[in-house]
C-alpha cells in the first residue's frame, strides 16, 4: 500500500496503559475508523501449577529491529494508518500485562487481519524467551509450540 | 581467518555457562553450518545443544540465518533456542 504508516515500537520494562496508547495513535493520524488491539496476559497457572514469576530475556537490537519488520510487512500487506508494538521484559507477576499490539485503519477488516498477523510472527520470530517461575518446583523455560509456527504459515 | 562475536540466549546462555565468546576461526569455516560443527564438537553440553536433533536458532548480524548464511568477518553471531514471546 502506498500510504504512508507510522510504526511505533516499545520494548522495556515499564507497563503501558491501554487507553493512552489507543489515544496518542488516535492524534497522530488522521481517517482512523478503526483501532483493534490484542494484549497478552501472564497466566496465573503454567500446566496447572501456580505461577510466581515470569522472566522476560530478549536479544537487546535484534528485539527491536525484529518488530519493526513485522509492522512493515503488515503495512505493506494492508492499509494501515498506525502500528503500535509494546513488549515488555524483566520480572512479571501473574495477570501481568506483556505485549500490545495496536493496529490504526480506515476500515475495521485491515485492522483486524494486520493486528493477529503481527501477533502471529511476532511469538514465531522476535527473539523474546520466557522463563517460569512454579510457586514449587524448579523454574523452566517455556518450550516453543507447533502451533504457534502453523499460525504463522495461515499467512503464507 | 574470521573473527566471530559469539552471543547465546536463554536455555543455551545457561548450558553453555557464558553469555558471549569470541572465536577465530580458519576460514574454511565459512558457513553458520560450519561454525555449529565447530561448536559441536566442543563436546558435552555443546555437542548435546548443537549436535542432536535439539532444535535452535541462530542470528547473523541479528537477522535470522540458515545453515548456509556465509560468516562475516567480525560478524555477530547468535545462537539461540526458538523464540516464545508474546
């Protein structure tokens, strides 16, 4: 698409907050009809077992260069106005907040298909690794799943 | 002869024990396919990591590389296991 799209990408400790994203998008673009957002929680319970901590690492350069990419691919495969990726790193507790993913169109359709798109590449191919703290037990790193890569290749 | 800025990550930074070396290699070790030989048969963790048919990653001046990616004199390499963000 040839209209030009404004990419905003976060990666860092602090927490967003869902409506000043959603607003400071809404003022730097114009002939936005619509804004579809995901954001991904940290489950309370990992394989049934309660969760203490969740350990974000990330490969610092890569992360950012990585979503980046994403969000052209999804501003070249749709009209988008904006693309706002957050993701966040370090210690997060149950029920924490950790990606957002913020997609700005003029019709509802782009927005919906870039925004699960860019979620959809982004658990397959940003280098970010999550390590589980069990309330007991020994802590792990999460396995990454088939699944995630068969959602990627819908797209292809 | 290559000089190699070797980065490693998550499950691979702790078997491995280090977060970075740096190696220099001759040069016919010309391949990301080649250098995961070199590293293999460092043995024990390396060879279990890198050597099996243990899945992993790995990142040629950060972007992602096959077995085939040529090896940039001075590049930065990263070897890691695939990513789970998000």
């Amino acid at each position: 698409m040839t209209e030009q799209t404004l990419i905003r990408i976060r990666v860092s400790e602090a927490d967003f907050d869902l409506q000043e994203e959603q607003q400071a998008l809404l003022e730097l673009t114009a002939e936005a009809g619509a804004v579809v957002s995901f954001t991904g929680y940290v489950r309370e319970f990992s394989s049934g077992a309660p969760l203490e901590t969740m350990l974000l690492e990330h490969y610092p350069g890569m992360t950012e260069s990585a979503l980046e990419m994403i969000a052209q691919e999804a501003s070249q495969r749709w009209s988008l106005k904006a693309v706002n990726i957050i993701h966040r790193i370090g210690r997060l507790g149950p029920k924490a907040r950790i990606v957002l993913v913020q997609v700005v169109s003029r019709h509802r359709g782009d927005a919906f298909s870039a925004c699960e798109f860019v979620m959809d590449y982004l658990k397959t191919r940003a280098p970010f690794w999550k390590k589980e703290f069990p309330l007991e037990g020994q802590p792990y790193w999460v396995e990454a799943k088939e699944t995630d890569e068969a959602a990627l290749a819908r797209w292809f | 002869m290559r000089t190699l800025n070797l980065l490693y990550f998550a499950r691979l930074r702790e078997s491995f024990g280090r977060e970075k070396e740096t190696v220099v290699l001759p040069a016919q070790y010309a391949t990301v396919g080649d250098l995961v030989t070199y590293l293999a048969s460092r043995g024990g963790e390396w060879e279990n990591e890198l050597g099996s048919d243990k899945v992993f990653r790995v990142a040629v001046n950060q972007v992602l590389a096959t077995a085939d990616t040529p090896l940039p004199d001075q590049g930065e390499i990263a070897i890691f296991p695939p990513v789970t963000g998000g």
